[in-house]
C-alpha cells in the first residue's frame, strides 16, 4: 500500500517539478521574440486491476506542447509580407513624388522660365539681352532634365541595393532554416516523435524573417522538417538544403536587375518578379509599375522639347541671315539586343509627338516579327514590311530589319529611357537663335484690288528652295493674277524677266486659299495664303527674309510649343505630359500609403491573435507557478505520508 502510495506521489512530484520547469522557462522567455508558451500535458498512469476494481497509479507528462496556430501563423506571414512589400514600395515612391512635385526640383518652373525666354525674344527678337537670357534659360532646362535624370538613376541604385541586400539576407536565413530543418528532424526521431519546441520557434521565427522579403508558402515533411517555396513554387529550402537566390543582369542592361534560383548543379531558374511580395515585391514593383514609368515620361517630355525646338530652330533665321541650327542635342531609341541573334536591326524615331512612356520586346517568332508592351505583354500593330524601303512604324517609331532574322531573335526597345539624360544645349551663341522666318511676301506697290497675301509658314526647310543657295530663296516668286480668279506663278530669279512656272491657278476671290502645293504639284516648303479680291494685273512676291532682324515669326512659334498639343499623339503639351507624370507618381504614391497603413493594421491584427494565442501572460504564469507549487508541496506531503506509513507498518512486525 505504502509503495503504491510512494510510487503516486512520486510521479505527481516528478510531473509538477517538470510543469514548474515549463512555467519558469515561459518566464524567463517572456521576451524572447518569436517564442511561443509552452504548456505540459499531463494524463493518469494506466490503473492497476484489483479485485475490487481498478486502482490508481499515479500521473505522467505526456508531452510539452507549444501553443501554436498554424492558420493564425500563416496569416502573420502573409501579413508580413504584403505589409513590407507596400511599405518598401511607399518609402521609395514618397521620395520620388517629393522631388518631380518639388516647384524647385522638378521641371514644370525650368520649362515656364525657358518659355517665358523665348516669349521675350519674340517681343524683341534683335535684342541681344534677351537672347542671351533665352540661351541661359535653355542651357538651364537641359541641365535640369540631367538632373532629375541622374536622381531617377540614383533611386534606380537604391532600389538594385535593396534588391542585393535582400538577397544576401534571404540566403542566410534559407541556410539557416535548413540548419534547423536537419536538427529537428534528428531531435523529433531521437525523442520518439516529441517536438523540441524551441527549436520549432526558431525555425518559424526565421521563417517570419523569410516573409519580409518574400511571401512564401511552407509544407510540412513526416520527419518534421519543412520546405519553404516562393513565387510560383519554386523551392527555397527543400529538407536540409537551401537554394541560392542569385540576382541577374536583363537584356543586357547593368542597372536592371532580375533574380534567379539555382542549388547544386541543376540550372539557375529565373523568377517572376512581379508576384515576390515582401521587400523585395516592393522594390521590384516601385521599380517597374513607377520608376521605369517616370523615367520614360521624363524623357519623351526632354525629346519632344529638344526635338521640335530644333525643327523649328532650323526652320528659321539667325542675326546673321542664316538658316538655324539645333539647339539641343537628343538621345536615341535605346535597342538591348538578345543572346544569340542572327538578325541586325536599326531603330529611330518617325515621330517623337506618337511616343509613348512604354517599353518593348521585339521578336521573331513562326516567320514573322511581332512587338508586344514589356508592362502587359499585350501585342502592338506595327505598319509597314520592316524594310529600309518600308520600314515598321509603331508609336513614334520606325524600325528597319537589316539582316535576316531567326526564330527566337528578340530585342528590348526602350525609345525614351534616356532622352534626359542626353539633352544638352548645345547652342554657343545666342545670334544663332533662329527667331525670325526665312521668308517673307510682299503686295505689290501698283495693286489695285483687295488681295492680301500672308507672311509664310516653314514646312519643309530641307526643300532646295532654302538649300540650294546658302542665304537665298531658291527661286524667289511672282505671283500675278491675271484675272480676278486665275493667277499665274512665275520665277523672279530675274525680276525684268520672270519665268512661268504654272500657269491658271484657279482662285475663289470669297474664300481665299494656300498658294501650296499648287495643282500642278509645286512646292518650295512654304506655305503662304492668298485672301481678298485681287484685281487682274495685281502682283505678289516671296523672297528670303534678308535684313530681317525684327522678324519674330518664328520665335512665336517656339514660344507657342509651351501650350500646344504636340505629344501622346498631340493630345498633350509639354506641360500637360509632366504634370501628368506628377500625377501618376503622386496617386500611387497615395495608394501605396493606404495599402501601407492598411496592411501594417491587418497585420498588428493578425500579431495580437497570434500573442493571446502564443503570448507568455505573466500573470497567468504566476498564479499557475502558485497553483504547481501547491501541488508540488500535496505530492510530497503524498511521499512522506507514504513513508510514514511504511514506518508504521515496520515497527509493527519488529
């Protein structure tokens, strides 16, 4: 009796001592992060059959459990990962939005002063003051594009050492993880299947770790080990090995970085970016859904200024009575050729007022050429058979197949990524500023009826009317009516004997009209227009601009780029182009902030489940430290009753 006695108070005092034990280690692990409360199970020890029924034998710790969920796990997890993936995503894009919204850093002032310049030389175009503030202003705006430009480029930097950073830290944890993977697996088989808890904490703290740069998915293995995969389940730990994640160089460009996974001496397998999560999501996302953007909508507003400020530069005419020259350099239609092309391909641009903020990949695929937006994969419509003769001719672009292609040829087209970095004013001397228009008209001194003839508007300066004869019109013209609705144009080369160059032009006296193109198809690259009621016999004359120093026809023109639609297809200005690019920048700046706080509140959510769940209370830790204690003290009061019995029992039979 005394033994049966002995042996219950025996095991209850061996249990309370290990469930004292387990509350003692919860406390000292109150802070411990990623611990979870560990609790002992506790259950009777099989009765022993008499007969006047079955006795019992005492208590036995079954276990120490961990108080663990592993939805509400799951669910920090994910939370973790989609909280820093916006988070990293607002931090970088915040910095962006400051600086293109900045009335001081971003372009929308550099280009109203540049404009406001050549407004002023328009008021007064032989003024030598305001040419050279125009020229100032020009080399300014240029310098500002390089700016923002190099800041784009420097984010780009940050965003790729954030992207390297990551994927240092996800090697070590993965390693890590896998460390642990083969010692719980040989402790669980050592214990007989009991689960060293501390080591599982350490495992899924890890692991929590992991989240924040990644979401990932775990599976459980018989032996208690767990594979971790990301992405489209590709594995990261599989058991006791770890994959390298290893960044990559696209299409040849340095400063655009993908990711790959290899391990062992299987091939490297690229990711998908695109569905990541966690830091690195955000940095990969806030690189492709916005800086790539911005850099592209800074550059086509860059190109569409230098470019058509050029066009119409060349258009007109300097102090010095010639013709313009360009005013900014522009950058070209960047082309990452793939590994392994048999083909050669030129690309240039056909219309900078068609280009778009978008990426491309050409490629060449079952015996033809198809091109398709980098963003959304979706297909583009491209004119033309891809010959010199006939070019492609997509969104601003023409592209010319040199050489013959093979299936698989593929190429990266960004036509606008650089145009900020490469503008430059380029333009050593303000008298250059072509602001006058190379030709003008005149009404004949003699004519009697009421026919006007307008200034004239450049529309092809490389005609041979302006480059056969440096400073002259080629020929000049003689216009004369020889009735009130017929006109006959003439060559003035000689004005004592003009030669007819086409003769009964038909005129409507009520509506006017341009002289060119002419029915028989002359065109000198002017446009002039006849109104009023000319009487027969009245004259008109064009001839070069010389003298005309005073003339602002054509700085009018470059002032008036400022408000009209001449990009997206001549649906936006300059201005409206970049503030559209603020725009975009901000709202998603604004919704990753929402996300951001959204997120970070599911998550705190999802984090206080998980500590009411696993959390050390401690002041439920002490009152069971009490309660244990109590029962520790009843068990060995158990035993030396016991013992007193058992002496009891010896001095009787002494």
């Amino acid at each position: 009796m005394s033994s049966g006695l002995l042996d219950i108070g025996s095991s209850a005092l061996m249990a309370y001592k290990r469930t004292l034990n387990t509350i003692g280690h919860n406390i000292a692990n109150v802070n411990t992060v990623g611990y979870s409360r560990q609790s002992t199970d506790l259950a009777a020890r099989a009765p022993q059959a008499n007969g006047f029924g079955f006795a019992g034998t005492g208590v036995d710790v079954t276990t120490i459990r961990r108080s663990f969920d592993a939805f509400v796990e799951n669910n920090v997890r994910s939370g973790t990962s989609t909280a820093a993936e916006y988070t990293t995503f607002h931090q970088l894009a915040v910095q962006l939005d400051n600086v293109l919204a900045d009335p001081n850093a971003g372009m929308s002032g550099a280009m109203q002063r540049f404009f406001n310049a050549v407004q002023d030389v328009s008021n007064a175009p032989a003024d030598p003051a305001a040419r050279q503030v125009m020229l100032t202003q020009a080399d300014q705006l240029a310098g500002h594009f390089n700016e923002l430009a190099n800041y784009i480029e420097t984010t780009r930097g940050q965003v790729n050492n954030t992207i390297k950073g990551g994927v240092t830290e996800i090697n070590r944890i993965t390693q890590n993880i896998a460390q642990l993977n083969q010692s719980i697996a040989l402790e669980t088989g050592r214990s007989g299947g009991q689960p060293p808890n501390d080591l599982l904490d350490q495992r899924d703290t890890l692991i929590q770790d992991l989240s924040k740069y990644l979401k990932v998915t775990t599976y459980k293995q018989d032996d208690g080990s767990i594979n971790v995969a990301v992405a489209k389940g590709q594995l990261l730990v599989r058991g006791v090995h770890a994959s390298s994640l290893k960044t990559t160089i696209i299409n040849g460009d340095p400063n655009q970085l993908g990711l790959s996974l290899g391990g062992g001496n299987n091939p490297d397998v690229p990711l998908n970016v695109s569905s990541l999560g966690g830091k690195l999501g955000g940095a990969f996302g806030f690189r492709d859904r916005m800086l790539d953007g911005a850099s592209n909508s800074l550059g086509r507003v860059a190109l569409g200024i230098a470019t058509m400020v050029n066009q119409q530069n060349r258009r007109g005419m300097d102090l010095s009575g010639k013709l313009g020259n360009d005013m900014f350099t522009t950058g070209v239609p960047q082309l990452r050729v793939g590994q392994g092309n048999a083909s050669n391909i030129s690309i240039a641009y056909n219309d900078v007022g068609q280009l778009t903020n978008l990426d491309y990949t050409l490629k060449y695929q079952g015996g033809s050429w198809a091109l398709q937006r980098n963003d959304t994969g979706q297909a583009v419509a491209m004119t033309g058979t891809g010959t010199s003769a006939d070019p492609f001719i997509v969104d601003g672009l023409k592209i010319t197949i040199n050489t013959s292609p093979a299936n698989g040829d593929n190429y990266v087209i960004q036509p606008t990524r650089n145009g900020a970095r490469d503008i430059k004013m380029i333009l050593p001397d303000s008298r250059l500023i072509a602001a006058a228009a190379p030709v003008r008209s005149l009404a004949g001194s003699s004519n009697t009826g009421t026919g006007a003839i307008s200034a004239g508007v450049i529309t092809n300066i490389n005609n041979a009317a302006f480059q056969t004869t440096d400073g002259s019109l080629t020929p000049p013209l003689l216009i004369r009516f020889t009735a009130t609705n017929k006109y006959d144009i003439l060559d003035n080369t000689n004005p004592a004997s003009p030669v007819a160059l086409e003769t009964g032009i038909t005129y409507n006296p009520a509506t006017g009209g341009e002289i060119f193109p002419t029915p028989g198809g002359l065109d000198y690259g002017y446009q002039m227009k006849l109104d009023g009621a000319p009487a027969a016999g009245d004259t008109f004359t064009t001839q070069y601009n010389t003298n005309g120093s005073g003339d602002n026809r054509n700085a009018l023109l470059i002032a008036g780029f400022s408000t009209e639609k001449t990009l997206n297809g001549a649906t936006a200005s300059f201005a409206d182009s970049y503030n559209g690019l603020v725009a975009d920048v901000g709202t998603g700046t604004r919704q990753a902030e929402l996300q951001s706080v959204s997120q970070n509140s599911l998550l705190k959510q999802a984090q206080a489940t998980r500590e009411q769940i696993s959390g050390v209370n401690l002041d439920d830790e002490a009152a069971k430290l009490v309660q244990f204690q109590q029962a520790y003290q009843a068990s060995a009061k158990v035993i030396a009753t016991a013992s007193a019995l058992f002496d009891t029992l010896l001095r009787a039979v002494r």
